[in-house]
C-alpha cells in the first residue's frame, strides 16, 4: 500500500545540536558554536555583550558564508562565559520584544490615523 512506502526510514538522521560549547582555560572563557545562525545574531550578541562590564573580550566569527554556523568568543572579568551569554540572550529577547511591541503599537496608531481620515 502507499501509506507502507512512505514510512520514516529506520535510522533518521539526528539533528546537531544548537549550540557546542568549547571550554577555555576555566569557566570564564569559553567559544560557543551557534549552527545555523550568521551575523545577525552574531553582531546583535556581541553589541549587548560589549555593554557588560564583566565581560572582557568578545568577538564573532562565521568560518565561510556556505557554513551554517557562527562562532562566539567570550571571556569575562567573574560569572562564566556561559552566564554572561545566557544573560546577554535574555536581554536580546527584551530588546526584540520591545522593538515588536513598539512597531505594532505604530502600526495600529497609522491604521486609527488612516481610518479616521477616509
């Protein structure tokens, strides 16, 4: 029957993991591999990382445009690297979320503007 030929091979292939962690010489500096991102997040993490004061070097890296992955350096003055890259996803999120929220919100006054002139 069709339904038997289209069943999932025995063996699906596992999907890497987001995020590989290569650990430095302690837990203050580490070099996280983010698969499948670019300079988007890259550029955005290093920015709110750069604004931490714990945070002694940060840099950014994608080894070749036709390689799904980004690669983070960071290395700070007290929490762990990784502390300081949760910390710095977090206030990612807050930044995206108020800059949606701040659009939406324009976008709505355009339309009652819009909708009052007609």
């Amino acid at each position: 029957s069709l339904a038997s030929q289209s069943a999932a091979p025995e063996h699906a292939e596992e999907e890497p993991p987001r995020v590989e962690i290569e650990a430095g010489a302690d837990a203050s500096a580490a070099t996280f591999t983010l698969h499948n991102e670019d300079h988007t997040i890259g550029n955005a993490l290093r920015y709110v990382l750069n604004k931490d004061p714990q945070v002694s070097f940060v840099g950014y890296s994608v080894p070749h445009p036709s390689e799904p992955k980004m690669n983070l350096r960071i290395q700070t003055v007290g929490p762990s690297a990784t502390s300081a890259l949760h910390g710095a996803l977090g206030t990612l999120y807050e930044i995206t979320a108020h800059t949606k929220d701040t659009f939406d919100q324009a976008v709505a006054e355009f339309r009652e503007r819009r909708a009052a002139a007609d």
